[in-house]
C-alpha cells in the first residue's frame, strides 16, 4: 500500500468512528442502544443483513473457493438456494411473534411461552457459541486483511478489534448498520472493478476455460447426497439442510433477529426480509463472477500464480488486489474490507450485550430495572466493551492454534442450530407444548448432532445436522410434552400461531411471498444456464437468449 491508499483508509476509521460518537449522542435508553429505537427502515435493515452475511470472507473466500481451493468451484451457488425460501418462512413465522411481545431479545420470548429455563439455556448457548465464534471469525477476517494491510496478524486483529470496540460502544445497533452499509457499497463496487480489471487483462481470453478447469464450473452436484457418500457439497443437503441453517441463523440467533426488532412494525421487518432475499444473490454472482475469470487468469499469468504456491487459497484476492488495483482505489477496497472485518465483531458485540443484558443481570438483580435511562445505556455500553474485549483476546490466543480448535468453534454452532429452531417452532405452532419437553427435545437434538459429529463426520455432511437436529428435537419434545400433562399451563393467545393467523399473513404479504418464490426458481435458472454455458471448454460465447 502506497501512502495514499493509507490516508484513504486512515480517513475511512476516522469517519467511523466519527459517526459512531455522532449517532451515540442521540440514545436516551436501552432500547434506543439496542433497537435503534425501533424505528429503523425496512431497506437500511435489509441492507445491513446482506452486508454482515456476503462480507470480506465472501468477497475473499468465494473467488478462492471457485478458482484454486481443493474440490472448490461454482457449487459454491448452491449455498444460495435455500435462502429466499427460508426468508419466507421467518417472515410467515417468526418476525411475527416476536413484535407482538416488543422484546429486546428474542429469548425473552421462550420465557413467556416455557419458563426461565428454557430462555436461560439457550441464550446461554448463544453467549458461548457467539462470543467465541466471533472470535474465530476476527481471527479468519483478520489473517486476509494483514497481507492487505503489510501488518502482522497481532497488531491487524487489535486494530480491527479497538475500531470495532468504539465505535460500536458509542453509537450502538444504528452505528452498525450504516457502517454495514457504507462497507456493502465498497464492497461491491470494489467486485465489480475487480471484475472490469480482470476483463481488461484477459481481453479475448476472458471465457476461454481448458478441459482440467471445467470441473469448477459445474454449479450442481445432484448425485451427492451428502449422507454415506462423504460430500458436503451435494445439492440436496445445501437446499434442505442450509434451508433449516438458514431459518435457524436469520431467526433464532440473536445477532441476526435483533435487526428485525429495530423496525417499527412487523411489516417492516419483514420487508427487509424480502429484500435480503432478492439482493444477496446477485451481490453473490458477482463475487462469483471474479472467481470465475481468476480461473482463466491463473493459467496465463504463471508468475502471479507462483506467487501464491504453499499459501492458503484466501491470499488469492488480497494478492491481485495489491499487484493490479490502482493507487487510491485500493485504499479504499482495503477500507471496505477492514470494515467487513469489523462487521464481523461489532453486530456480536452489539447482541451479545443485549442478551447478557436482558437475559441474565436484570434476571440476577432486578434492581437493574430500576436505573435511569442513562445509567442503562452506560450499562450496555460497558457490556460491549467486555464482550469486544473477549472475543479479541480469544482471536489473539488462537493466532498460531490448531484448526481443530478453529473448527471445533464453528461445528458448535452447528449442532446447535437445527434444536434451537425447533424450540422457537414447537413453542408458536402447539399450546400443549411443555418446558419440559422443549429442554428434552433440544438436548436430545444436540445430543444426536455431537453423535454425528463424532461418529460419521467423514461420511454425513455438517448441513443434515441442522435437519437431523431439528427433527429429532421437534419429535422428542412432542412426545414429551405429550406425557408431561402436569405441567401444562394455559398459554397466552398472542404467543401462539394457528392456521388461521399464518393463512391471514400469508394473504397479507402473498404478493412477498411469490416474489421469493420467483427469485428461488430465478436462482436456479442462472445456475443452471451458466453452467451449460461455462462448462464446456474451449472459447465461450454466451448465448443466452
């Protein structure tokens, strides 16, 4: 980096953390801090949701996955199927439970309709999963942006982390969000010069693809199963099983669920929704779209590929970026990607605070309840800074650690997902579900996930875990529920849907619903056309039409 692109990105913090101090003056209470108020806009939600999930690992990650890493190529697209169909089924069933209760947490939720103990079990497990995992996600974001930065791995990931800390600490879920904006422009206008620049170098080369470099273009793996063959990657379980993955993430985890308590109505929120489900696709294709034309690059530029012999496949964009992108442009690129770094820290940090908040000091003493609003923003503000403050540390303590332990972190999560949703469901879909059914039914869904996870992790793919788990713990906890009439109690209507409320939402927001619908089979129209039309080798012409 030249001292342009470091004035650039020296400029771009400053202005961070200027609009974190700017937007951190106007919070009057905890719900201002945590929500926004709720009066954040539909389109700003939607934005920030694809902008923390398609970030620097996506921008980095995917082309990489397509163009070098083993087993790697465009079944990379297959994650995106399952989304607009799990966004349809949130906005059917979750969002609108969780406004009718105006929480700040959605574990508040379990407690009204089980008890204390189920709400304290499982936003103790998001406290676990996420603090550390947000560890680990610093530590993957941060590895990428050192060989941007020229830094060594320590002083990046303390950089990142003391960045993300303050601003997030002063101006709370709203500095969040617009940084999650302002980062998604970078990002995607920085893909598209990525692409424009790799147009120009191959020139007539730019579709031209030899026959050992047509396997990465194949977008579907419809003989894999994903169960007893040993392939992740298979279509069935990225469309089933991400589908469950996904419900769980976007609705059950508290990082991602609390922007859609920022809205104002549950209509908001689940426009939002719909938005997240038709923009992150394309903003994936063109991530995708640089892995494709790196394929060809690679081959006829074996000086820059040399380069990257014995490095992880991540280095790949960092590497072309530096070497190709122009003086200015790349401190900005480098900009964006330091803030997706960020991103990756300041909405954990953000709900972590929240649920410890929420879920556990007001439960140990009550008395909290009773401080003004101002002592209760500088309560949320100090539990940013511990839950920031951890999960650097831990991304400092992984730094030269076993990818086991790296690993370890991110399966946690996973076998995790699928029971925790299946709590939330069994919970709004039957009244005679009881506390003691829902604890039965998520442990024994985790329980089976670790059984999987331990026993046949070289032959079933991690994603059936999120439907395995599901199943498992809905059946248990049915059953349970079933036997345990003593402890059934009379449940408030508003914590429960019935045919009739999904059939009246349904109808309300029928034309959101087809649309997701319509961009689910659009999705799998391109994957499929660009698979006829990118795996055959020799030089391409795309005709489409």
């Amino acid at each position: 980096m030249t001292g342009i692109d470091w004035a650039v990105l020296t400029v771009y913090i400053f202005l961070i953390l200027l609009m974190g101090y700017w937007v951190g003056r106007r919070q009057e209470s905890r719900e201002d801090y945590y929500l926004g108020g709720r009066r954040m806009p539909s389109w700003q939600i939607a934005l920030s949701i694809v902008a923390t999930q398609v970030s620097a690992i996506s921008l980095i990650g995917a082309p990489a996955f397509i163009a070098v890493r083993s087993g790697g190529g465009l079944i990379w697209l297959q994650y995106e199927f399952a989304i607009p169909l799990a966004m349809m089924f949130i906005m059917l069933t979750l969002v609108p439970i969780y406004h009718r209760i105006k929480a700040i947490t959605i574990y508040e939720y379990l407690e009204h309709r089980f008890g204390t103990a189920t709400r304290t079990v499982i936003s103790l497990v998001f406290l676990l999963s996420r603090g550390l995992g947000s560890g680990v996600a610093l530590l993957a974001t941060g590895i990428v942006t050192a060989v941007c930065l020229n830094l060594p791995l320590y002083e990046t990931i303390l950089l990142i982390g003391v960045v993300s800390i303050l601003y997030t600490t002063f101006g709370g879920i709203k500095a969040d969000i617009y940084s999650d904006i302002l980062q998604l422009i970078i990002l995607w206008s920085g893909a598209f010069l990525a692409i424009g620049i790799l147009w120009n170098l191959l020139g007539d080369q730019a579709l031209v693809f030899s026959a050992s470099e047509t396997h990465r273009l194949q977008v579907f793996q419809l003989q894999a199963t994903g169960w007893g063959d040993g392939q992740t990657f298979g279509f069935w379980p990225m469309l089933i099983g991400g589908f469950f993955l996904y419900l769980s993430y976007y609705g059950c985890d508290q990082s991602q669920s609390q922007r859609l308590l920022t809205t104002a109505t549950p209509a908001e929120a689940q426009k939002a929704l719909l938005l997240n489900g038709l923009l992150r696709f394309p903003l994936v294709l063109t991530y995708s779209t640089v892995g494709i034309l790196l394929i060809p690059f690679l081959r006829l530029h074996p000086d820059f590929a040399n380069q990257l012999v014995g490095k992880q496949p991540d280095f790949l964009v960092p590497y072309f970026l530096i070497e190709y992108m122009p003086t200015g442009l790349l401190g900005l690129l480098i900009a964006g990607i330091f803030a997706a770094s960020m991103s990756s820290l300041d909405s954990a940090m953000n709900s972590l605070s929240a649920a410890t908040y929420q879920d556990f000091l007001i439960k140990i003493r009550p008395s909290l309840r009773n401080l003004s609003n101002r002592q209760q923003v500088r309560l949320s503000r100090g539990l940013t800074i511990f839950w920031g403050t951890v999960s650097t540390l831990f991304a400092l303590e992984m730094i030269g650690g076993s990818e086991t332990v790296l690993e370890l972190v991110n399966k946690i999560g996973s076998a995790f997902y699928g029971p925790i949703l299946a709590v939330f469901w069994m919970g709004m879909l039957n009244r005679t579900m009881t506390q003691t059914g829902a604890i039965s039914g998520l442990l024994t869904g985790v329980l089976t996930n670790i059984y999987l996870w331990q026993f046949h992790s070289q032959t079933i793919s991690w994603l059936w875990w999120n439907v395995v788990g599901f199943l498992v713990s809905f059946l248990v906890g049915y059953a349970v529920s079933h036997l345990d009439t003593r402890n059934r109690t009379a449940v408030d209507a508003a914590l429960l849907l019935t045919p009739a409320d999904l059939v009246t939402i349904w109808k309300s927001h029928r034309r959101y619903f087809l649309l997701l619908l319509a961009a689910f089979l659009l999705i799998l129209t391109i994957s499929f056309v660009l698979e006829q039309q990118l795996g055959t080798p020799g030089d391409l012409t795309l005709n489409v039409f």
